[in-house]
C-alpha cells in the first residue's frame, strides 16, 4: 500500500467539541452559503426536469413507475380471477390465460418487488444517512430510464399478442421450445434490468458504507441501512446465477446451443437450479427490506429504541446466509435422492428462526413500549399477522413429502401471496404511509389510509384462504379453466369475488396517493415524532438533502440530541456551504465513518438517457434476431458511458482545490484513490456479482459432468491445447503489464507506465486470439460439451474486450492528464477489474485446457 | 482500541486493520455453515449421481466433518462471547457513540451469528443420520 502524500492528509479536529458547536454563525453569512447550497442542488426545471438525478427525484420516479406495472400486473390477476370465477369459462384463449400468468408473476417480481426495494431504498436511504445524495447519482438514473425501457418492452408485450407463456420460471423445454419472442422478450427483457437492479444495489452499498455522517459507527446504523446492506450483498450473489442462466438459455434460443436439451447431452435440471439458486433468495430480497420498513415505524410507533438491535442485525445478516441453502425445496419433486431433499428441508426450517427472531423483536419493542396505532402501525399489524400465517405454511411446504402431495397447486399459490403480501405489500404501504411526508411535505388521508387497509385486508384474506383449501382439493395451478363439479366451484367464485375489493382497496389507495392537494396544509417536520435523521428535512422542501450534515453519537439522534435540529439547520455541522457551486456530499470510513473526503457528486445530465437507450437497443433488438443493430448499439452504450465517465468522474481537481475547508475546522482532500474513494468499492462490489455469474457457468460445467455419464462425451472434440496455453499466458502476461503500469505511474515515471498500458492491451488482444484458437475445432451446437467450453470462452473474450477498453482508457486518461501519478482512482479501480478477469480467465483456461484430461482420464 | 483521535489519512485501511479479527469473527460462522451445507450437498450428489465413491462412508465422512465444523462455530461464538465482554461491563446492548460500544457491539453480533450457524449445521446434518442410501 502506497503512501498518501502528507499535504492531501484530512487535518483538523475530530470529534468536533461542544463549544464549536454551540458557536452561532453570523446571519448573513449563513444567508450567503444557503444561497450557494441552494443554488448548487437546485433541480432543473421544464423540459429539462427529466435531465435530473437527485436522488429525491430518480426516486419518486422510480416509485411511481414500479407502482404503476404493479398495477398492470394488478390488471392481469383481475383478469386471471375473472376467467376462473366459474367452470369452463371462456373469457381468455388458454394461450392468453398462460400470457397472463407469466407475465403477472415476472412483472410483479422484476418490475414491482425488487425495483420498489431499490426505488424507496434511493428516496430515503441518503435521508437516513444525513448524506446530500446517493455517491452515483447519475448511476442510479441509469438504473431507472434501463428500468423504465425495459420495464415497458416486457409488459408490453402483452399488448401484441406476443408475451411469454411459460411461467414465470421459464423452465425448458417448454420455454427454450416455445414458439414467438415470448420467451426472448423475457430472457432479455428481464436481464437488462437485472442489470439495472445490480447497478442499485451497488450504488445502495457504497452509499451505506461510504456515506454516512461523521461518527455514525457500524453500531448506530439506522436498522434500515444494516437491511440495505444485507439485501444489497443478496443481489449481488443471487441476480447473477440468474444471468448466467439467461445468457446460457439465450444462446440456445439464438443459436441452438443445447446446453437445456437432453438429445444433445443438456440437461433442464440446470436451469432449475441456476433459477432458484437466485428465486429463493429472491423472496428474502423482497421481504427483508419491507420489514426494515416495518424496523424504522415500531420504534417511532412504541416510542421508545428498538428492543434487541444486534438481534435483528444477527437476524438480517442469518438469514441472507441461510436462504441460500433452500432453493432445492421448489424443485422437491424432481427426483433428487432424498437425503439431498433432506438438507434443504432442514435449512428451510432453520431459516424459520432468525426470521422469527426479528417479529419477536419487534414484538418486544411495541409491548416495552407505548404504542401509539397510526396508520402507518395498523398496516404493519397486518403486515404481522399476514405473513406469520404465510410462514406457518411455509413450514409445511418444507416438509418434503406433504410438499409432494401439494406440489404446483392453489395451496402453493396462497402461500406466496401470504408470504408476498404479508412480506412486502403491507409494509411498503405503512411505508408509504409513514414516510410519505418526508418525500411530499404533505400527509396522506387518514380516513381513506384506513378504508384501503381494511378493504385490502379483508379482501385478501377472503381471495387466498379459501385457496388453500382449493388446492388441498386438487386444483393445479395455471390451468385456465377447470370442470364443474370437483368441489372447486364456490371456493374460486368466493376468491374471484374477493379479489375485487383487495382492487378496491389499491383503487382508494392511488386516489389518496395522486389526488390533488394544493390546497392541503404542509405536513409538520416531524408528524410521527421518530428518532432518526431523515426527519430532519427540511418543509417546505429543500432539494440539498441535509443543511448542514450532523455529528452523530447515537442511534436516535433527533430523541437523544435535542440541540441536533436546530444546528444543522443553522448550517453549524458539516459541509454548510458549496463555495464552488458544484454538487459535494462527505466521504466518511466504512467502519467508524470518520470524515475522509469531500465528494464531488454529479448534476443533471442527459448522459444517463443516452447511455439507458442504446444498452436497451442492445438488449431489445435480439429479440427479433437483428443482431447488427444490436451490437451497433451495444457501441454507442459502451462509447456514451466512456464519455461520461471521461468528462465528470475522478477529474483530478486544480492544486488549490486538493484541501477544502469542510467546516467545524476539519480540512479534507477532494480527491481520493483506491480503498478510500467510493468508486474503488463499486468496482469492488460490482466484480464480486460478476465473479459470481461467471462462477455459475463454471458450475454449469461440472453440474454436467456429475449429472451425465458421459461428459465428455467419448470421442468428442475438445479444445485446442496450444491455443489455450497461449491464453493463459497472455492474459497473465497483460494482468502483470497492468499492475507494472499502476506501480511505475504511482512513482512518477509516466512514459513506463504508459508503454505498460498499451502492451497489456496487446496482450489481452492476444489472450483472445489464443481462445478463438482454442475453441476452433468446436462446434458448438453439437453437444452440451463444446457449447459450454464456447460459452466459458465467450464470457472471458467478451470481459477481456471490457478490460481492453479499460486500459486504453487509462492510457489516454495519462495523455490527457486526467491521470497522474497522485491521481491515480481510474488505473486502481481498472486494476482491480484485471485481478478478477485474470482469475476468471485462468480458471477458464483450466476448464478448458485441463478438465477433460482429468476427467477421462487422458490427456486431451 | 483506539478512542477519539484526529483524522488521519487512510483511515479505512487503519479500521479494518484495528477490527480485522472480530471482522473474521462475523462473518466465519455463516460461512463455515455454507461451507458445510455446500460439502454434504455436492459430495452426497458426487456419491449418489456419479458414484464416485459410497454413500456409507461419503455419510461418515460427512458427520465427522459436521462436528468439526461445529467445534469451530462454537470457538468463534465463545471468543464472539468474550468480545462482547457483557460480563465485566454488565452492557447488553451497545448502543454508545465510542470505539468500545462498537468493538463489544461486534462481539455481540459474531456470538449470535455463532449460535445460528451452530443450529443450522445441526439442523443440515440430521438428514446424514437420518436417512440411507441413495434413493
């Protein structure tokens, strides 16, 4: 670790003393730096309102948009409902009714669930955190116009007659076979704003870990984050198992690569299980941020600190652990040797507990309390109630063999909904409840709050209870009509009927939620009385996030410091000025959050649009198999966010500008490289999810070999030694180049480190030579065996293609003198996506140059 | 443990160097149960669907395996345990503003994680003694 240049150390004093605190700040230049704070924050209005990236705006956007295809998804259940109402209905074709279905269940998972997680998240997170705004505020609205475009290409599919029909676990070969871009528009649909969800995810962890007010240690993290922060890491180990899934079941509808057909040696067993490896942890994904939710409203609604906070943390942390060790229980009845069953029944249990751990929790917090039932309490009493009965189900359903008997039918159906809408659906509306002053200065209608919870409440225990007595009866799920006389008549009419009112409910809730209220007063400051920091905002509504950002000694600051509010609205804390003009939020240490930098943040762009556009062309146009336009625009995405990048991010900033004056006397440097910039923890975080995806087809190689006894296949092609060897040797050699460039640039000779850049770029050019060598002799559509060895190689070309990029980047970044030997971010951050594409490439190389000889026993 | 002092540069690398070990602490425990869960699940599936050894000795293995594991658990709990340290400050919860209330607050949490972990690999290992052969 090289050594930071002394004049660029953060100076000053730290904690700040109770007599700098209390020192006024004179009235007009208070009045002075509000203008310039102001000034700087202020969001663009007109047309370009769209250009914005606060977070407050990405957010609401973001919130509204995930609740509108909630709705349409809402849309397509009425009309699921109305079709089973009674026997033998006709009111939707059986192919219409399967578009319904999947397109219910995907839109409401990908387009509502983990979107509304990631939206809130970007709308109170930097609340919570005293913070001005998440660290990439134009990353996050990347994620939303991605999330946006995508979003609608999926949903609206159905409107032509063209949406998927296979479920919304795609499981071959009803899927790889079925015939339209149904399934296509799935795949890439949904894997672009997969992407999406990571590019939030990553963001929300940084923000977490690197944006927190000066002395909020890892023990005073509003209970919200310690969620944000488990669920983020989930993402990042459960979405990209599903993407290498995507890619491996694109490749086969695009090119017929059989990795999913048993004629040609795949197996469908392996989507099941890169599909659940990431829908198990999914349901913890939705569920665990909602009751964070519910975390932050029983303190406030007891008044009085969360009972047992480690023990939630303990419980948050438990069981993001162990709900990756249950995807095997949706997938009890594919004939997997029971003592297999055995294990993934026992971790469903398992998980039972530190589920439970949390509602006592909470439990013990509202009896030691006072509790006071506001809406937003009444809603998480339901949210309670309901899921505790969808979990008690789920206890059943673990038990493999009563699992058998109920297997694809209604009793399954009812106990996701128990679980989705107890886990998810009731608390994100105490949410928005609870937290709807903070984002629009006003109150929702108390009176219209209860007419919605008592019309969802009921309708949607009279729609799923009676299910699952429908489906202890027999009747499977998806079908799209059934006989009369099973016994199941009255049960659907009395679940369709209901089904209204829960639609009823949301009805009351979207007027409440959009109905004009300019002539409403503004909400008090504080409406509930809380605790904690998002609820120093300011009303009428300020767009700088924080005035002045706090020193925090406790949990529940605005409880325990009641001198807090009135000082950072005095600007007397942190960051009370932007004497540049430009957008800045503090940089504090991950684990005690000691200042350590001031962080330029950007402002409103229309790069972000630009660069959303031409990934979802990239994305949408191989749908129809136009692959030209495709990688066309695949460039343009690429080429946009380079020029992004190039001109507003790790710009080295002029001498004078190297310390600012952070306030209470604390000096900080503006720039930061390495482990002390947000930007080295993104890329960090973000190659963690990647290794995971490339993990997972790796996976997929020896799921093959376990599951078949002939893989390889005898007499098979494999891939070609000398080109392999040459691979491995270049990308090693371009990793060293890239690291030797690092080292000569941080010592001052520029010309060496420059010269290193270019030859490792030539040398990776050459490691993707030596692979197209290697996987010449292939013919990948074959057999399973050559089409994984392709695939292997396609993810390593295609990464070695990225870490090209990178370092000519740098390299020109060295020309232009936007990298120096001080400033130095962009060739760290790059260095650390060559550690883990050097490892990935090399364990590729062995897969393919080394596996086979071992596993037949010969060299190759 | 370090208290109150004044900002200095590379702060993050001095932390994680100050809190390496309860680091490690929080976060062993749950990994040596993935760990475990992974070894029964892939070398069950190894014995049973390639037959690359038997099922016999693969349990035996396997239960032996378990109760290393949990010793393992059960130091980092206990050393979780005294981290914590709640029987000489009498604090459960550390809810304070100082380097030692989030020293004792990571003690804390590696000990619960300790326990779960410790019931999860009991609760993953029973099918092993339970349950036969390969059907």
């Amino acid at each position: 670790m090289t050594k930071e240049p002394s004049d660029t150390a953060p100076r000053g004093p730290f904690p700040p003393e109770e007599a700098m605190l209390a020192e006024p700040v004179p009235p007009e230049l208070d009045a002075a730096r509000t203008a310039r704070l102001r000034a700087a924050w202020k969001a663009p209005t007109g047309w370009r309102y769209w250009s914005a990236v606060n977070n407050t705006e990405v957010g609401k956007w973001y919130s509204l948009t995930a609740l509108f295809f909630m709705l349409c998804a809402g849309v397509m259940a009425l009309i699921i409902r109305l079709q089973l109402a009674v026997p033998e209905n006709e009111l939707v074709s059986s192919d219409r009714f399967s578009q319904l279905f999947t397109l219910h269940g995907s839109a409401m998972m990908f387009l509502f669930a983990v979107p509304m997680f990631e939206a809130i998240s970007i709308l109170i997170l930097p609340g919570m955190l005293g913070a001005r705004d998440m660290p990439f505020p134009r990353l996050s609205a990347f994620g939303y116009w991605c999330f946006l475009i995508g979003g609608v290409f999926v949903i609206g599919s159905i409107l032509f007659d063209a949406a998927p029909t296979s479920g919304w676990f795609m499981y071959p070969p009803l899927a790889t076979q079925a015939e339209g871009p149904g399934s296509d528009i799935w795949l890439l649909g949904l894997s672009f704003i997969e992407v999406a969800s990571i590019a939030a995810a990553v963001e929300l962890i940084v923000g977490t870990l690197k944006c927190r007010p000066p002395g909020m240690r890892v023990n005073l993290m509003p209970l919200y984050a310690w969620y944000v922060m488990v669920v983020g890491g989930m993402i990042l180990f459960a979405f990209p198992p599903l993407i290498a899934g995507d890619f491996l079941f694109e490749l086969e509808r695009s090119f017929d690569w059989p990795f999913f057909d048993p004629t040609r040696g795949g197996d469908p067993m392996l989507w099941q299980h890169l599909f659940w490896i990431f829908g198990h942890p999914e349901v913890y994904i939705i569920f665990l941020p909602s009751i964070a939710i519910a975390a932050m409203i029983i303190p406030t609604a007891a008044r009085r600190p969360i009972v047992g906070y480690s023990w939630i943390v303990l419980s948050a942390v438990g069981t993001g652990f162990l709900s990756f060790g249950l995807w095997v229980h949706h997938m009890f009845t594919t004939g997997l040797p029971n003592i297999s069953l055995g294990f993934f029944s026992a971790a469903s249990e398992a998980v039972v507990i530190p589920t439970g751990v949390q509602l006592f929790a909470f439990l013990a917090t509202l009896m030691a309390g006072r509790v006071k039932m506001s809406l937003p309490m009444l809603w998480i009493a339901g949210a309670l109630a309901i899921f505790t009965t969808g979990g008690l189900t789920g206890l059943m359903l673990a038990i493999a063999p009563f699992d058998f008997q109920v297997h694809d039918t209604y009793f399954v159906v009812a106990h996701l909904h128990y679980t989705l809408f107890g886990g998810m659906i009731f608390p994100v509306m105490a949410g928005v409840y609870y937290f709807y002053p903070f984002i629009a200065k006003k109150l929702l209608s108390e009176r219209l709050g209860r007419w919605a919870f008592w019309l969802i409440f009921t309708g949607f225990n009279v729609t799923f209870l009676p299910m699952h007595l429908t489906g202890l009866l027999g009747m499977p799920r998806r079908v799209y009509t059934y006989p009369t006389g099973l016994g199941w008549d009255g049960l659907n009419l009395v679940s369709s009927l209901a089904a209204f009112v829960i639609a009823a409910g949301f009805a009351v809730f979207v007027w409440d939620l959009v109905r004009p209220k300019g002539g409403q007063p503004l909400a008090p400051r504080n409406p509930w009385d809380a605790g904690t920091l998002e609820w120093t905002h300011d009303v009428p509504e300020e767009t700088w996030g924080v005035r002045s950002i706090p020193h925090v000694t406790s949990r529940y600051p605005l409880w325990d410091d009641p001198a807090l509010l009135a000082r950072i609205d005095a600007g007397r804390y942190y960051l009370p000025d932007a004497e540049t003009g430009r957008r800045e939020t503090l940089i504090t240490s991950v684990i005690d959050a000691e200042p350590m930098q001031i962080q330029r943040v950007t402002g409103p762009s229309w790069i972000p649009h630009v660069a959303a556009g031409f990934t979802g062309g990239a994305f949408i146009f191989p749908t129809f198999h136009l692959y030209w336009p495709a990688i066309l625009c695949g460039i343009c995405a690429v080429s946009a966010i380079l020029w992004w990048l190039w001109r507003d991010t790790a710009r080295p900033p002029a001498p004078e500008d190297e310390m600012r004056d952070a306030g209470l006397g604390l000096r900080l440097p503006t720039y930061a490289a390495g482990p002390s910039s947000a930007g080295w923890w993104a890329m960090w975080i973000t190659m963690f999810g990647d290794a995971t995806a490339f993990s997972s087809v790796i996976f997929g190689f020896f799921f093959y070999w376990t599951a078949q006894p002939d893989f390889p296949p005898p007499g098979a092609a494999h891939a070609d030694g000398t080109g392999t060897a040459l691979a491995a040797l270049a990308f090693a050699a371009a990793w060293g180049l890239a690291r030797a460039a690092q080292r000569l640039n941080r010592g001052g000779r520029r010309e060496p480190a420059r010269l290193a850049l270019g030859a490792g770029a030539v040398a990776a050019a050459a490691g993707i030579g030596g692979l197209l060598l290697a996987v010449a002799p292939l013919s990948p559509s074959s057999h399973v065996y050559p089409a994984i060895l392709c695939a292997i190689a396609v993810w390593i070309i295609a990464h070695a293609g990225l870490g090209i990029v990178m370092l000519l980047y740098c390299l020109a970044g060295s020309l232009a003198g936007k990298l120096t030997p001080r400033h130095d971010a962009d060739l760290q951050n790059v260095m650390l996506f060559w550690h883990f594409l050097a490892a990935s490439a090399l364990v590729a190389c062995a897969v393919l140059g080394l596996a086979p000889g071992l596993m037949t026993g010969g060299a190759p | 443990m370090s208290e109150e002092h004044a900002p200095r540069p590379e702060e993050d690398r001095r932390e994680f160097a100050e809190e390496t070990e309860s680091l490690w602490r929080v976060t062993f425990a749950p990994a040596l149960w993935a760990l475990h869960f992974l070894a029964c699940y892939g070398l069950v599936s190894l014995a049973c669907a390639r037959g690359l050894f038997p099922i016999g000795a693969t349990r035996a293995g396997l239960v032996g395996l378990t109760l290393l594991v949990l010793a393992g658990i059960a130091w980092l709990g206990w050393r979780g345990f005294r981290q914590w340290d709640v029987h000489s400050t009498g604090r459960r919860a550390n809810p304070g503003g100082h380097a030692e209330d989030r020293h004792q607050f990571l003690g804390h949490a590696a000990f619960l994680l300790a326990i779960i972990s410790f019931i999860g690999v009991i609760f993953v290992s029973l099918p092993l003694i339970m349950l036969e052969g390969c059907r």
